[in-house]
C-alpha cells in the first residue's frame, strides 16, 4: 500500500506497544527501538477526553501539538501542514509522551518544515477553473476552453430568475465527458484532436526522469509556466448570463473529464505491469484520498488516486507498479522492494520525486483561495 510517510518504532521483545509517525505519501523503512511501560490493570470505563492543545520545547523551538487521548495500544505522531497532532493511550503518562516527543525530535522538525513547504507549495498551484485556465496534465500543460453546448440539458437547482448554484445530473455529466475532447499543438497556431491514450504515449517518450538537488523534481522536460502544449475543449450547457454560479458547473465537468482521463491512463497500464509482474487484479477504482496514491487489497481491488492524471506518466506507472507488486507481497519488505526493481529499475527515483509532488488545487470563480 502506497500510502501515508512515517516511521515505525517498535518496542522491545516482549512488549505489544508502539510508537507510529506518520505525515505525507510515503513511508521510509527506518526502526528504532522505544519501550513502554506495560498498560495498568483494567478500570472501569470513563468519559474519554477530547483534543488537548499542548506545547513541547524541541531542540530549543516551541513546537505546539494537539493530544487525543484514545483507546488504543500506541503513540500515534502525525505532522500535516506544520502542524503536530499526538494520539495515545489514556494510561501513558504526559511526560512519557514528551519523551517519546525529544526522542524523535530532529524528525519531528524536519517534518514539519518539509510539511509547510509543501502546504505553501499547494497553493502557490490553486487553479481558478475559468475560461482559458492552464493547468498541469500529464506532466505537461493543459489549456481549458469552455465550449457551450446547446443540445445539453439545463443545469439543475435553477431558479425562475436563472439564478442559483448551477449544476448538472450523472447522465447529463456523463454526455458533457463524452463531448468534451483533447488537442494537441502540432505547430504555430495549429492544433490536432488527440486522445488522452495518445497524449500519454507522447509525453512518456519525452526525456528521462531527473533528480536536482534542492530544487522542484520534474519528470521529462519542464513546461514553461502558461504555456500550454494541450487544450481541452469542454462541454458545457448554455447558461443565462446572470447566473453567476456558473464556475461551479464549470468545475463539476471538468473534475468527471480529468477522472475520466485517469481512468483511461490507468487501464491500459494496469493490464501492463499486471503483465510484468505475472499477476492478475480483480479490478480498480479511482480515489481522491489525501494521504495515498493508491491502495491494494487481498483480494485484488486496487484503488488510484486520480489526482495523479496532472503528473508525467512515469509517475503514474510507479504507483500502478507500486500497487500491483502488493499483489505479490503485502507489505514493504526488503522482498517487496526487490521485486518493484527487478520490474521498474528506476523506481527508487520516481519514488523520490513523487515525494515531492502535490496535486493543484481546482477551485470555481467564488471560492476562497484560504
């Protein structure tokens, strides 16, 4: 399961406790040992408590941090946008979560600088959905152009006045998908309908994946800002011109056109590695999870974040291998990893800079940018 970073610390042999840090995407392999005291005998149950805020001196910062007090056999440490939130056993004593707290100090503070930046980064990407928008899509540029289509049904939750919350129903969603279609740029001005299939072989035959030291991590050559190498044109029904919701519409069709496109990247690549890897998956379905590009299952549903439809196509295949390897070994062995180079020799790399990734943020004409 390709899902959220942390770092496992177990306890020493003999003891069932354990200390769990967690943050964004990934999840490096490294263990250190850490013992807690046995849990006291049973009591009577009690009200539970809720959040707690709390401060802890690490290394010299003041680092605040949010306790949950939960019934369960661990100390949970998850960092999220700069912010540390601590989940532990009501029996564990406040100075031993502090001294868990020191234990993983240099940790902690990398991870919460790690997270602010790439909170900033986040939305430093916001997309305002408005005609003539660019965003990322496969590793490139996609240009998005709203084409008024008048044999489409109205949208729904329109009042007499043609004011309201625009929006439309799944079969009218599905038949604006179908309509809106991608172009690619062949020259000055010109442009060739092309499908997303064709667009994805395109944009994985570009240069090789790089890793730069301290800076943004690219797959193929970078796109320069605002310059869009793909347009789409997307279906929307006609609407009156007072109806300022009208963004909102906008943002339904496109968010089902990019899932769409997802779908169709990754159903010609799962039956691909399936291939490679000599296995077979039951089926897939696509995930707007927060804390994991994808996810597999025993019994060989595989989930796809469809988010990953803005990145190159190397990275796409990293998780659709990352996943389909956890057919052969659920967990992160030394096995697993072994078996994910022997298909994807570069994975470590893709890896990396998946890493550092984070999907923009698609937001209509009135939404807050906060």
């Amino acid at each position: 399961m390709l899902k959220t970073e942390g770092s496992l610390v177990r306890a020493p042999q003999g003891q069932s406790h354990f200390l769990q840090l967690v943050f964004d995407f990934l999840s490096p392999q490294n263990h250190s040992p850490l013992g807690l005291p046995s849990p006291p005998p049973k009591l009577p149950k009690a009200k539970m408590p809720g959040k707690d805020k709390r401060v802890v001196d690490l290394r010299g910062q003041v680092i605040e941090y949010e306790l949950l007090r939960r019934k369960r056999k661990t100390i949970g440490m998850h960092v999220s946008e700069g912010r540390l939130r601590v989940a532990a056993p009501k029996w564990v004593s406040l100075s031993q979560i502090h001294e868990a707290l020191q234990e993983k100090g240099a940790w902690i503070l990398k991870q919460i600088e790690h997270t602010q930046e790439k909170a900033k980064a986040a939305k430093a990407q916001d997309v305002r959905v408005v005609q003539g928008c660019v965003l990322p899509w496969l590793g490139s540029n996609l240009q998005v152009n709203f084409a008024m289509d008048s044999s489409a049904p109205k949208p729904l939750a329109l009042n007499s006045r043609g004011e309201g919350v625009a929006h439309v129903g799944a079969k009218t969603l599905a038949q604006l998908v179908q309509r809106s279609f991608v172009e690619r740029q062949v020259g000055e001005g010109a442009w060739a309908r092309c499908s997303v299939q064709e667009a994805f072989e395109l944009e994985s035959a570009r240069a090789p994946l790089t890793l730069q030291a301290n800076a943004a991590l690219t797959g193929s050559s970078p796109t320069p800002q605002g310059q869009a190498f793909y347009r789409l044109n997307l279906a929307l029904p006609h609407l009156p011109q007072s109806v300022e919701a009208s963004g909102e519409l906008a943002l339904q069709v496109l968010t089902a056109v990019l899932k769409a496109h997802a779908n169709a990247c990754f159903e010609g690549r799962l039956s691909h590695f399936a291939a490679r890897f000599g296995v077979a998956f039951k089926s897939f379905k696509l995930s707007a999870a927060k804390t994991r590009w994808g996810s597999a299952s025993q019994s060989g549903l595989i989930h796809l974040n469809w988010h990953l439809v803005h990145f190159s196509p190397a990275l796409m295949d990293y998780v659709v291998a990352h996943e389909l390897c956890h057919l052969i070994h659920m967990n992160h062995s030394e096995q697993f990893w072994a078996r994910l180079s022997q298909v994807m020799p570069d994975s470590e790399l893709r890896r990396q800079i998946l890493h550092r990734k984070t999907p923009p943020r698609l937001l209509s004409l009135d939404e807050s940018l906060n």
